[in-house]
C-alpha cells in the first residue's frame, strides 16, 4: 500500500475542511432564512389562521425567545457532547418544526412548529464557530467568520425575493415543508461528513504552522462560569446591550415582520414587488458588512463613531417613510431599504467586535455570548408590540391594516431608532483597546 506523504496528508486537511465549511454555511443560511421568512407571507397566515396581528407578532417573536435562552447552552452542549452532534440533533429538530409549521391546521400547531424551529436553529452559530476554530488557523479564523456573515445574507435573501416567488408559485405550506426537507438533509450530511478537530479523522494530518484556534472543554466553561459575572457587572457593557436591544429589535420587528405587510398594505405592491425591495435587506447585509469594517478599521479608526453614524442613519430612514407613508418612489424604497439594513444589520457586526474588545481575551466568549442576548430579545419583545400598534387602529375596507397604523408603527420605529442612537453616545470606545491592553 502507497504510504501518504505528510504535504498529502495537509492538503486533504485543507480541502476537507471546505467541505466541513461548506455544509455548516448551509445550516446558518436556514438560519437567517427561519428568522426573516414570517414577513414575506405574514398576510396570508393572518387571513388562514383567521388570528390577529397580536397573535402574528407573538409567533414571529416565539423563535427569538427560544434562540435567545440557548445561547449559553449551545456552548455548554457544544463542549459537553461535541459541536457535530449539537448541530445535528438540533438541525433534525429545526426541520421536523418547519415541516410542522407547513402542516399546522391550526395557529396553535404553528406555534409548536415554530418554537421547534427556534430551537432547533438556535444551536448552529455556536457549534460552527466552535468547529471552524479548530479547523481554521487564527489568521484565517476572521476571514472564514467574515464569510459565513455573507452566508446569513444569502439566507435573508432567501426568505424574501425567493420565499416570495416560492409562496406565489407552491404556496407557502409546500415552501416550508420544501425547506424543511432541505433542513433535514443538511442534518444528514452533518452527521455523515462534519468532524469536530482533524484529529477525528483517520486520514488528517495537523502541521504546526496550522494549528487552529481551539478552546478545551474545560476552559471553555471556567471562562462562561467564571466571566459571566464581570460581564455583566461591567457598566459599559449596558449601553452596547441596551443599543443591541432597540437595533436588532428595529432589525427584526420591522425587517423580520412587518415589513412586507407595510410595502403590500400600506403601499399597495403585490407580493413579488415587496419581495424584491425587501431583497435589498438581504444585499444591504452582504455587501455593507465588510465595508462597514474597513470603515470602522481604516477610515474612522472607531468603533463608537460608526454606532453614532449608523443610527443616525437609522433614524433619518423611519423620519422619510413616516414623513412620506406611501409618497416615495418604487426606486427610493430600493435605496431606503439597502441603507434600512446597513445601519441595523450590517452595523451588528461592528457591535460583536466591541463586545469582544470590551474585555480580555480569556472572556471574549463569555462577552459575546451575553452581548448576544440581546439582539434576540429585541426581537422577540418588537414583533408582539408592533402588531399591538397596528392591531390598535381599525382595518381597512379589504381587512388589510389601515394607513393610520402603519402611520404610528412607522413613528413608534422612528423614536425607538432616536433611543438606539442615545444609546450610542454612552457606548465606550474600543478600537485600539485590544493593542493597548496587551502593551
């Protein structure tokens, strides 16, 4: 038998690992698409589960409490089992909760469907980052995270322009049960491909020169046990959480919603219409978060200008659209929306960065972790409120929400966008702390 030379063994290494890669952005693309689909198609679940806004607002927010209370978990399992098990157990889950959801007779069915939908994609970011950590060299590390963000925008791409040409062509039960059968093949592949660390497979070979990040179990957890307490009793981390909390619940509420019921109701475009412009979430994601990187590295050398910057940007947007509800042209709501996602959901991970450069490095995780929260929490909290608004004002004569509620959400987004940016005048400066701090 031919005996593999070492420089084989390291070049299988590295292309195994884009086949790990590879099947992981898979997941995390279901993942963006579950958070953001409920907006293309939340008409119609109105209208054939005969429920209110209020109600809509509770099952769109029911999947951010489920990913929010496992974000600590995931990082538990991920060293207690091992990442390639959570993923794929809870991949399994997510996919048997879409086909649900698909299937749901009734809203309380949908509920259960989407609350295993919650879950069950809650317990993929974790995992992944954890395996492309010992997969990944730490100079390559940044790149492959930058990536995968790219991914997560293909996802929101995929749950508007996409699930809304799906829905108009299939209807919406046979998308989700479509995307719930992909789900379940991508658990598949995890479980018969991915492995945890090279040193899991027979056939890779580890060179010192590319030794990957890795975390043991053990210190993973003293880190959570231990840091979790100077996390969250370090007074600059409140303004950065409580600036997650209204950006990401603007980002959701609006962007995950209510949204596409603003652009088909309140404007009058049809589905596929909506679908395009909110489309533009999806590119404002892919191409703004490396520019907003270089912006905040090169160009500012700040981390805090940028949170100052975006927001401001955010609440100039909701100032125009309440301004002007229905006055603005087919290509400035291309142009509002592409900046809508830019300064909330490219700006995100500018606010990780911070997180993580708030504290030492041997809490980092711990920091993020907590950061992480919060987002979800927006999200679940905006989504129920914001179809109380519209749910306050009575419906039009086509049963559809009325102008005068899409009026006073569009005001309630405008002074939630105020308090973000008052938020970010107290978040603290991090750029360069990292490099003072280890002088």
């Amino acid at each position: 038998m031919q005996k593999i030379q070492p420089d084989q063994l390291l070049e299988t290494r590295a292309g195994y690992r884009w086949i790990i890669f590879s099947i992981l952005a898979m997941a995390y693309l279901f993942v963006y698409f579950h958070r953001l689909s409920l907006s293309v198609v939340a008409d119609v679940l109105i209208a054939e589960f005969k429920t209110t806004a209020s109600i809509l607002g509770m099952l769109g927010s029911v999947y951010f409490y489920c990913y929010a209370a496992m974000q600590l978990p995931a990082g538990l399992l991920s060293d207690s089992i091992g990442p390639r098990k959570t993923v794929t157990f809870f991949l399994v889950i997510a996919a048997i909760g879409s086909l649900l959801f698909g299937l749901a007779p009734t809203i309380g069915v949908a509920f259960l469907g989407r609350v295993m939908v919650g879950f069950g994609t809650s317990m993929v970011f974790i995992p992944t980052m954890k395996i492309l950590s010992q997969w990944y060299r730490e100079d390559e590390f940044a790149l492959m995270a930058g990536i995968l963000n790219a991914v997560g925008g293909a996802g929101v791409l995929m749950a508007t322009w996409v699930l809304a040409s799906m829905a108009a062509s299939l209807g919406w039960r046979l998308s989700f049960e479509v995307i719930g059968l992909l789900t379940f093949f991508i658990a598949i592949f995890a479980w018969l491909l991915v492995r945890d660390q090279p040193a899991d497979t027979q056939k890779m070979s580890i060179d010192p020169k590319m030794e990957p990040i890795g975390n043991s179990s053990s210190s993973a957890k003293s880190s959570l046990l231990g840091g979790a307490w100077q996390v969250i009793s370090e007074r600059n981390f409140w303004p950065l959480a409580i600036w997650f909390f209204l950006n990401c619940g603007i980002l959701f509420g609006f962007g995950g919603l209510w949204s596409g019921p603003y652009l088909m109701h309140g404007i009058g475009m049809s589905r596929a219409e909506a679908g395009s412009i909110l489309s533009m979430i999806a590119w404002g994601m892919i191409f703004g978060s490396p520019f907003l990187g270089v912006l905040s590295d090169r160009i500012l050398k700040s981390r805090k200008k940028l949170f100052i910057l975006s927001s401001s940007v955010l609440s100039l947007l909701f100032a125009l659209l309440f301004v002007f509800p229905d006055g603005l042209s087919r290509t400035a709501l291309y142009y509002v929306f592409f900046l809508f996602s830019v300064s909330s959901s490219a700006i995100v991970a500018i606010g990780f960065t911070s997180a993580k450069e708030l504290f030492p490095v041997e809490i980092a995780g711990t920091s993020v972790g907590a950061v992480n929260l919060f987002p979800f929490l927006g999200g679940a909290v905006f989504m129920p409120l914001m179809g109380k608004i519209l749910d306050a004002y009575p419906k039009n004569a086509t049963g559809g929400h009325s102008q005068e509620g899409y009026s006073a959400l569009l005001f309630f987004l405008f002074i939630s966008a105020l308090a973000a940016l008052l938020a970010s005048f107290f978040i603290k400066e991090t750029f360069g702390r990292t490099e003072r701090r280890n002088q």
